[in-house]
C-alpha cells in the first residue's frame, strides 16, 4: 500500500518538458511576418510619398506651353509669347504678340501716327525710347531697353499690358538707329521684330515744320511751355503764326542729305520684314491703316487721334522768303515740292 502511495506522489510531482507544438511555431513566425511586412510597407509608402510631392511640384512650377494659333509657317518667327517680369499676364498668357519698331525722322507725322496705333485696343507703342541719350550710348543698351519693351516690362501710359497683341516704339534714323544698324537689324531677325518705316514726301514741308519747333522750343509762346504736338485748333493757330526763313544755299545739299538717309535706311533694313508708309499716303487714303493692322496681324478697328495739324494749306503762307524758296528750287528734282499740297 505504501508503495502505491509513493508511485502515485512521484507521477504528481515529476515535471516533464511539454513538448513544442508546430501551431505556437506557425503563429510566431506569422506574427514576424506581419510585423516585418508593415515596416516594409511604411518605408516604401514614404519613398513613394516623397516622388509624388517632387512630381507637384514640377507641375506647379513648369507652366503648360501655349498652343500656336492657326498661322501660316512664315509667320512663325513673329509671334511671341513674353513673360513678363513685373506683371503676370494672367488670362492672356497664350495671347500672341508681335514686335514692332516705327523707324522714321522728326517731324515725318510719326508722333500722330503714334497716337493712331496707340488708339487700337490691343496695340502698344512706347513712344521715342531712345531720345535718351543714355539707352543709345552702346549696342548692350540699345539691346536691354528693347528686351525690355518685347517683355511686356516697359510700362509706359500706352502699354496694354496683359493682352497686348502689338508692342513696339518709335525710333527716330538718327538716335543709333543708324549708327549700329548691322546689330540691331540682326537683332530685329532673331528676334522677329517687324519695322514700320514712316517718312515725307515732301521734304520741304517736314524742313518749315523743324524750324518752326525750333522756334517753339525756344520762344515757347503756349503759356512758357513747348509743345512738339497739340491738341486744340487754338494752340495750332499760335503755332502756325511764326513764319520760317530758309537758308537757300543750304536747302538743296540738306533735302538732299535726308532723301540720301531715308533711302540708305530702308536698304540696310531691307533683309527686315517691312513697310514703307508715307505721311501724305496715309492723309489722303485712310485705308492705309487698314493695311498697317495687317501687317501687324491685329484686328481690323477705326483708329483715332486727338492731334491737330499744325501747318495746314498753302507752302507759300508758311514762310517768309517763298520767292527765295521758289527759284532755288525751280529746275531741280525737288520743284514739284512746291507745288504737291493736300488737305487735312
């Protein structure tokens, strides 16, 4: 009896090692599995976040290039899209612009035609840039300011900014103009910049309208104050009231040099795209500016100038020495500037 007692305490006290189960092995290595698996996961998950944040950015940076309009092939070199610094040109980013420049000599009508461009909704032309002395000294200026004015970043009262179609300026022949003609027309090529060539026939008319400015800028009889333009019928009578007198030894070596001026211009622009306009053809045929609004590829619109004419009617009224005027150029090519007139 005490030996079954004592086999039994032994079995109840006697430990033995349990034996390892394959279901507890499955599950810790399922559990390392998942636990791995999820770090794995959340690093691919941040490189993938990292591309993605890099890719918006992109996209928010590099602006969708705009889609050329339905132009012909030849046109392509002229139609720009600025970007302008100081502004944004928000819902007219893709509106085309074309460059322009009114090549002319004082007192040709470029400040009225000036005005009648500027009267178009989508055309801007700065005025006479390059009057300053300072933005002609050199080629690298010249260059500037004109990069300057095609940017869209050249702000003046005629500027239409953001949906500017046109943008040019005035430039008078003898403001570096000629001086760097081989720079600034390969520039006007690479840039596909277009010219607009504005002269006078009549030489002696433009010759009477100088002197009398020179006068003006002088005697200033409008209030102390010089005024190359007007803007009332009253301040044009005040002008036209001081009659010039010519120097004629002088008047045929000077109608001469401008005719020389004009002509050697138009050749070294001559590889430009181009138009030659006269001041009388635009007086006595309007539809000329019809056809500067093709040529600058904008609308076609009623153009309009608040500018009064100065010298209006006959030469002979204009000056004091006429009979002076009249036989040193009787029998020369530039007799029939004394008869040529039209009305305004």
């Amino acid at each position: 009896m005490a030996a079954d007692i004592y086999l039994f305490i032994k079995d109840i006290l006697s430990i033995k090692a349990p034996k390892k189960s394959p279901w507890a092995l499955r599950m810790i290595v399922l559990t390392f599995s998942m636990l791995f698996g999820l770090y794995i996961c959340s690093v691919c998950l941040n490189q993938v976040s990292i591309h993605t944040n890099i890719g918006l950015a992109n996209v928010e940076v590099v602006q969708r290039p705009c889609e050329p309009p339905n132009i012909e092939p030849w046109e392509k070199p002229y139609v720009h899209y600025p970007h302008p610094k100081t502004f944004s040109r928000a819902e007219c980013r893709c509106n085309p612009v074309r460059y322009f420049a009114i090549l002319s000599t004082q007192r040709s009508g470029s400040g009225w035609f000036e005005t009648l461009l500027n009267s178009h909704l989508n055309i801007s032309s700065n005025g006479e840039i390059f009057s300053v002395k300072v933005r002609r000294s050199n080629i690298s200026t010249i260059v500037e300011t004109l990069d300057n004015i095609y940017n869209l970043d050249w702000l003046t009262s005629a500027s239409k900014n953001e949906c500017t179609a046109a943008v040019g300026l005035k430039w008078m022949l003898n403001q570096g103009l000629m001086k760097h003609h081989e720079e600034i027309v390969e520039y006007f090529n690479t840039k596909g910049v277009s010219a607009i060539f504005l002269f006078r026939r009549n030489l002696l008319r433009r010759m009477i309208s100088i002197l009398a400015n020179s006068y003006d800028q002088n005697a200033r009889p409008l209030n102390g104050t010089h005024k190359s333009h007007v803007h009332s019928p009253l301040e044009a009578e005040i002008l036209a009231r001081y009659k010039p007198t010519i120097n004629t030894t002088l008047i045929i070596p000077n109608l001469r040099q401008v005719e020389e001026m004009t002509a050697q211009a138009i050749q070294h622009f001559n590889s430009t795209r181009h138009i030659v306009l006269y001041y009388e053809d635009i007086i006595k045929n309007r539809t000329k500016l019809l056809d500067v609004q093709d040529f600058l590829r904008v609308p076609q619109m009623d153009l309009t100038s608040r500018q009064v004419k100065i010298h209006k009617g006959s030469l002979s009224q204009q000056v004091e020495n006429w009979d002076d005027i009249t036989k040193a150029l009787n029998g020369t090519p530039y007799e029939s500037f004394l008869h040529s007139d039209y009305r305004m």
